[in-house]
C-alpha cells in the first residue's frame, strides 16, 4: 500500500449523498513531507463527502494537537491545530487543484487529501511558538543560550576549526 493511501479518498462507485470518513493524522504522516515545519502532531480529519455524478462537495474539520519546543527555552509545547475547509469539486478536461476549488481531469478516480491536510495544519499554528510569558520559559535554559550566544559573538569563529572539530 502506498504510504499515503489512507489519506486518499476513491470516489468511483460512491452512492449520490453524503458519506462521511475520519482520517487519522499522526506523527508518521508529517515524515512523508521534507517541508513540513511540523513533526509531531495527532488527530483527526473528519471528512464529509457530499457526492453526486456531476460535482461534490468536501468539508474537512481538522483537530490535531501539536508538540513543539518553544521557540525561546525549547520546553515542550502542545498547541491545538484546529481548522476547517470547504473544497468545490467539479469534472473538467484537466486537473487542476485550487484552493477551495478542485477540477478533476476523466481520469481521477480519488481525492488526495495529504497535501490539503498538510496546508491545514500549518495555517493552524499559532503564529508565536513560544510560552506565553518569557517567566513560563524554563530559567536555566535561558541562562543557557545566553552565555552560548556570548561567547559565539566574542570570538571570530575560523571555519577550519569548525571542520576539524567534526573529525
Ligand atoms: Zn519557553
């Protein structure tokens, strides 16, 4: 089975109506996108499918929990990923993938949900991934980077030093 294949919808045989799945998203998931900014995050998709022969319709309602170091203390952070979608889709000459607008060429026969899954998610995430108060970070970390990034812009660092250190 191909790794993505549970994020794949097929849609020929459907009945007209409405159909509804639960995609599960896991940590898994995000390793097939060298892209992705996001690692570890579980949940689920709830998909609902309204099919006829001439043109469907798809809302996805996303609710995932993301794990993330804070950006500041590199504590873990859980933030909610929640986030919901509508998508258009009509039969065409060719395949073209819009926004909230899908055409489909003759010969698809299912909807790939992956990259649209992962869209969601990242437009989900919270635009500072940090504690919400820099006294929530942990104190010895900070303290940590600090005196690092000292000591860095003191010294002008000689990159043969560097590659003979990885020796
Ligand atoms: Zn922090």
């Amino acid at each position: 089975m191909h790794p993505l294949a549970l994020y794949k919808i097929p849609f020929t045989g459907l009945k007209t109506g409405k159909h509804e799945f639960q995609i599960d998203v896991d940590q898994e998931f995000f390793t097939h996108f060298p892209e992705s900014e996001i690692e570890d995050a579980n949940g689920v998709v709830d998909v609902v499918l309204n099919y006829s022969e001439t043109n469907m319709v798809l809302h996805l309602k996303m609710n995932l929990s993301w794990k993330v170091p804070c950006g500041r203390c590199l504590e873990e952070l859980h933030f909610d990923l929640q986030s919901y979608e509508r998508i258009a889709i009509q039969y065409g000459e060719e395949t073209e993938i819009g926004d909230d607008l899908w055409i489909l060429g003759k010969n698809e026969i299912e909807l790939d949900l992956s990259q649209t899954i992962l869209e969601m998610a990242h437009l989900a995430r919270p635009s500072n991934q940090v504690h919400d108060n820099e006294s929530d970070c942990d104190p010895r970390m900070l303290a940590f980077f600090k005196s690092d990034s000292n000591e860095k812009s003191n010294k002008t660092i000689d990159p043969r030093w560097d590659a003979l250190k990885n020796l």
